[in-house]
C-alpha cells in the first residue's frame, strides 16, 4: 500500500498516513482514478477509456421517440403540408418540345443557347430518342419519333 501526505491543523507539519483501499495513492496532481472493481481488474474508466451508457450509446445518433399522446402533426390541425413537386429541367422541357416538332431557331431563343450547343445537345439526345430531322427553306426542324 502507498502512503498519503496530509496537512495537519493549518501547520506546516505533514502526517504520513497509510493509504486506503478507496482512496488509493496517487502520483501528480489533480489525477483521479476509479478504485478496480476487484483486485487485479481495472475497470475501463481507471484504463482512460470512455464507458458507453445505455443513452449515450451509437455514437451521438439521434433516436426516434414516439410522440406524445394528445400531440398532433401539422397536417391533423388543419396546416397545409407542402407536397412535393416534380423538378423541371432544360433537358425536360427540349425533351417537351421536340416531341411535338421544334426548328433550331426556336430551340436557340427559348434557352439561350447557341447553334452548335443546340446541335451537340440534339447529337446526345440521339443515343437514347430517335430524332427526325428535316430542312424546309432553310430552317432545320427537329422531332422526336416514337421510341421512349
């Protein structure tokens, strides 16, 4: 057993007094350890290791609790729950207009984009649509035929 200083009536006397097994000798200030459980075994506390509890277990993981009784969601008091939309692209609304039959021009002027772009996006569309094109007096029409 280890031995323990201690200040006796305010003096600058020091007591030598035998340390217990509850409050074992410790070298350093400020250090605590957790006395082990029995002798030999260290508990995970006294080796510095964190101990999981039961409500602290799964890493900081939120769990789901059911709610309280006499609590109801939005949508049982009568709040409009905003429901979700479908999401509109570019691609989807070309898609859109070329299956009913669109020229080149139009197709530069609702998106902003330039000849070549429109004819790059067109050339990729083939590999998945099969695209009709035609030219009447110059203009060059394009439309999706059949297929998905």
């Amino acid at each position: 057993m280890g031995t323990r200083k201690t200040k006796v009536n305010n003096e600058n006397s020091i007591a030598i007094t035998p340390a217990t097994p509850a409050t074992p000798a410790v070298k350093g200030k400020g250090k605590k350890v957790a006395t082990p459980a029995a002798k030999g075994k260290t508990t995970p506390a006294a080796k510095g290791k964190k101990v999981a509890t039961p409500a602290t277990k799964g890493k900081g993981k939120k769990v789901a609790t059911p709610a309280a009784k006499g609590k109801t969601t939005p949508a049982a008091k009568g709040k409009k729950v905003a429901t979700p939309t479908a999401r509109t692209t570019k691609k989807g609304d070309a898609i859109e207009l070329l299956r009913k039959g669109i020229s080149l021009e139009k197709l530069m002027d609702k998106f902003g984009w330039q000849r070549h772009t429109v004819r790059g996006f067109i050339s990729v569309l083939g590999k998945t649509h099969k695209i009709e094109s035609t030219s009447v007096d110059g203009a060059r029409t394009y439309k999706i035929s059949g297929g998905k």
